[in-house]
C-alpha cells in the first residue's frame, strides 16, 4: 500500500547544499519543483541538475539564486535565462555519456525528483515518455521523490521502477505539456524541411531533433515509405 503524503512534505527531505536531479520534456515535475521554490527560504546552494526542462520552472527564475544553482546538461527554454548568469551552468556531454556521471560519482545525487505512471498491481511504476537519463538517476540517487499523475502514460522496457525504489509519492493529476515547435515555422522553414526531405531515400532510418526545422522536415515526409526512426527525440 503506498503511503501518498503532500507535496510541502515530500520535498522538505531536500537540505541546503544538496544535488538534485530533475525529470525532463514532459516528466518535468513542475508541481513538486514549484512546492520546492515556496521552501527557498531554508535552502542555500542547492543544485539543479537536468536536461530539457518544459513548462512553469519557477525555481529557474530570478529571486531564488540564492538558494538554486541550476546545472543544465541540455539547455532549455525555461532555463536559459539561468544558464546565462552568474547562478547556472552548461556542461556540453553526449546524451549516452550523463549516466556515467551518476553512476561513477563525478555528479553523484542526493535527491531526483521524477514523474510517474501510477502502479501496477505488481507494484511497478514506469517513467512514462522520458526513460532517458532518469534511469540512471533513480538507480543511483539517495533519495527519490515521484510524482505520480494518472495521465502519464505507461511504458515498458527500461522504464519500469519498483515502488520499493521510491522514497516519497505525491498524487498530482494534470495534463502533460505539448509544445508546437511548427507553429513558428514560415515560408523559409518550409523551403528548408521540403529541401531536405527530397536527399532522405525511401526506407532511410531517420535520427530528428526538435525545433522548427526539423518538424518541416516532418510535414515534408508525407510520400515517403518504409521509414525507420532511431532517435532520442521525437515531437
């Protein structure tokens, strides 16, 4: 039976100085992070580590350098702003390479902070659509905080946690973050995306990045067969 407690409670086990990982896309766990700002005022040098961060990231904004560092590994809209003062930083490193960093200590975590799908009768949660580096962080942190939220879709494979691996659970329902990185793009996108779907052969296996650019190369691969897709991201 899992014991779901408040979100003021579940992150008041993070102390000043402590190094927390932070889900990312769609698994941001805005809510508890957003619990954690209102607990600034007890906390000092605390360290934000994530990759891409999406929606309402309040500890991102100004008035809480004092109390959060933010350590992006794949700078994000929300967390530029931080990146580029005095209280954040960058560290350029391939996706495959930011596990060795928990796993060997260089960035070892005290806390992650993760959104969930809820349990299975077996007791598993899943990471739902962002598996990538949070595996590893749940592996290896001292202590994992999930947010579980109903709406988050249940994947399999790698991304399947024991609930005996997670510390605390807050039960938080909302809809998950979309973003149309194609609502910006204009005549030149189009040009550009219609350009380079013509040099990808039928039956390529494609790798896409995200951004404008390459959802026109999407919306140009409509006469296109047998395409095979390898990649880390995908909007």
């Amino acid at each position: 039976m899992i014991n779901y407690v408040s979100a003021e409670e579940a992150v008041s086990v993070v102390k000043s100085g402590d190094r927390i990982f932070s889900h990312g896309s769609a698994c941001t766990p805005n809510f508890l992070l957003n619990e954690l700002a209102k607990q600034s005022h007890r906390l000092q040098n605390v360290e934000m580590v994530s990759i891409t961060q999406q929606g309402d990231v309040a500890i991102a904004q100004p008035g809480y350098e004092g109390s959060f560092k933010i350590n992006s590994l794949f700078v994000s809209t929300p967390v530029r702003q931080a990146v580029n003062s005095e209280r954040g930083d960058f560290v350029p490193i391939f996706l495959s390479e930011i596990p060795i960093l928990f796993k060997n200590n260089i960035l070892p975590l005290d806390v992650a902070i993760i959104t969930v799908s809820p349990p299975d009768k077996h007791g598993y949660v899943t990471l739902g659509t962002s598996v990538d580096i949070a595996r590893s962080a749940v592996d290896t942190a001292k202590i994992v905080i999930a947010q579980v939220n109903p709406k988050m879709p249940r994947t399999h494979g790698d991304g399947m946690v024991h609930v005996s691996k997670i510390d605390k659970f807050v039960w938080h329902e909302e809809e998950l973050m979309t973003i149309d990185y194609g609502a910006k793009a204009g005549e030149e996108e189009a040009k550009i995306g219609k350009y380079v779907a013509e040099l990808i052969d039928d039956k390529a296996t494609i790798q896409m990045g995200i951004g404008t650019i390459p959802d026109a190369v999407l919306k140009s691969l409509g006469n296109h067969k047998d395409l095979g897709i390898h990649t880390e991201m995908l909007s």
